[in-house]
C-alpha cells in the first residue's frame, strides 16, 4: 500500500497515515514532499510502534513504514 501525500499540507498526511494505522495495514509507505510532513509522519510513526526507513527522491522522500 502507498500513501501520497505529496503536496498536502500538515497535518494532512499524519491523517491518512492514521486511516492506515487504525486500519491495521502492517506495512505501507507514505510519499511526502516537505520536510515537516516528513518529520510529523515519522515521529507519529513510532509512537504507534512502526519502524520508518525514508529514502530522498526526486520530488521529497519515501518513508517506509513496517509494524514492530
């Protein structure tokens, strides 16, 4: 599953990051494209025990999200 979040702005991809969370979805990843999306979506991450790996790209960065 993929998130894009690209071009919205917070706290926008922390909302559809959530919808995922809550969903139970273990593994998916989130498109962002500015550096406080990036930051917000990871630290709410790991407050719900998910391990975030970004990787930069081209438009912003990847940010693979996995359950613990």
């Amino acid at each position: 599953m993929e998130i894009d979040a690209r071009g919205l702005s917070c706290p926008q991809p922390i909302i559809e990051t959530r919808k995922a969370i809550f969903d139970k979805v273990t593994s998916f990843s989130v498109l962002v494209d500015n550096i406080a999306a990036k930051e917000n979506v990871t630290r709410f991450a790991k407050t719900q025990h998910y391990d975030v790996v970004d990787t930069t790209t081209e438009y912003g960065w990847k940010l693979d999200l996995e359950k613990r």
